[in-house]
C-alpha cells in the first residue's frame, strides 16, 4: 500500500512565525502536491513538483513556498505566517504517468493565533 | 477550482440509494474520480471512470458519466451509516497529473 505520511496532524502558530509542514510518501513518486481545504472550496492546489528540485505553481501560490531536496520529501513552507492560512493541509503524490490517482496523507490542521 | 461544481449537502436515511453529482467544464477531462474523506483524514479513493465510458459499478457503487452534459454522478446503493463522509469528485486533465477538485458534498446517513 502507497503510504503518504505528514509530520504533524495539528499546529498552533503565531502570525510572523516560519511554519514548516513536511509530507513524506514511500512508493517512489514523481508527482508530490500540497492543496489546502476550506469548507465550502474544497481543494485548492498551492504547490506541486514532478520531479527533484522542480516546482511549479498551483493555483493558490501565494505566501507559500516549498522545497524538494529529495524524491520522498515534499516541503511546504509558510515564510510568515498569517491567520488567513490557518487551514487544513493535505499532501498527495502519485506516479509520473498521465491520469495516476493521487494519493493523499492524513492532513495537517494548522491554526494561525 | 477550475469549475468543478458540486452541491454541499446531502442527507439521507440507511438503507436509501444516495445520489452524488457532479458537473465539470473541461472537455479535455479524460478521468473522473470520486473520492471520500472521513472526518480527520485524508482523501480516499473510491473509485474513477474513463471519459470513453459512461457507467461503472463496483459493488454498492455506480459512476454515470453524461460527457456531453458534462455531468458525472456517484450513486451509493444501500447506504449505510459508515458512508456518512464528505464525497469529492475530481478531473483531471493532460497536464502534470493536476487535479481539479469540487467543493465537496457531505453525506448524512441517519439511522
């Protein structure tokens, strides 16, 4: 079984601090993505890499920014937190090939004080 | 996002069939999945279609997919309590494996 692992399921910050939510998943995954869920919106994309080092913008960019040293690890950083990111957070991943499901972690519920 | 429509709520009682649907804009779509959240988790795959096709059953599950309506529905036969979720569907397109999600229904089943 695919396993996507987040390292926190919830977070207390404060506005201004750098929040770190990091996403692990085991199958050897090209794809890795962050979305966040908001009541009402559903999903929405922030982030996604295809490959090591690569990145591309979703749809909500904005505030964050993300790293990817390593195939397994997919990093979504907060430089300065505010209370508008205070949100669920959702890491997937899936295979490189076109039309893969995506695979989804356990969500990590961050509350912005 | 990108127009992928759903209702908010549904609330049924055990033992109904419960109607999920779905409406997204994108001709190009070539799957179409259904996922479900429990409370606390993660999305789960339940079960997707290929745009080609216009139904797919697996057990208590059938996707209808309408393409020139561009309306996708997840009927539940027998619902059960255990259903009581929140039911995304999702499309993607031929474009880094991005997905576009709906906002999501959640399901009531009462007893």
């Amino acid at each position: 079984d695919v396993k996507v692992t987040q390292s926190s399921r919830y977070l207390v910050k404060r506005t201004g601090e750098k929040v770190f939510l990091e996403c692990v998943q085991d199958m050897d995954h090209e794809n890795m993505f962050w979305y966040r869920q908001d009541p009402g919106l559903g999903l929405r994309l922030i982030y996604f890499s295809y490959d090591v080092k690569m990145k591309e913008k979703g749809d909500i960019p904005e505030g964050y920014s993300v790293s990817r040293e390593k195939k397994e690890r997919f990093s979504l950083i907060l430089e300065s937190a505010s209370t508008n990111q205070t949100s669920m957070y959702l890491c997937a991943s899936s295979r490189g090939k076109a039309q893969e499901t995506q695979y989804f972690g356990p969500g990590t519920r961050l509350l912005v004080l | 996002g990108e127009d992928v429509e759903q209702s908010l709520f549904l609330s049924v009682r055990e033992g109904d069939s419960s109607v999920i649907n779905c409406t997204y804009t994108d001709s190009s779509s070539t799957y179409l999945y259904w996922y479900k959240q429990e409370p606390g988790a993660g999305l789960q795959l339940l079960t997707y279609i290929f745009s080609n096709m216009d139904m797919k059953q697996d057990q208590r599950l059938t996707v209808l997919l309408n393409k020139k309506d561009k309306h996708l529905s997840l009927r539940i036969a027998d619902t059960q309590t255990g259903d009581s979720a929140i039911y995304f569907c999702a499309e993607s397109r031929y474009n880094f494996n991005k997905f576009y999600f709906g906002s999501g229904t959640k399901l009531n089943v009462k007893p």
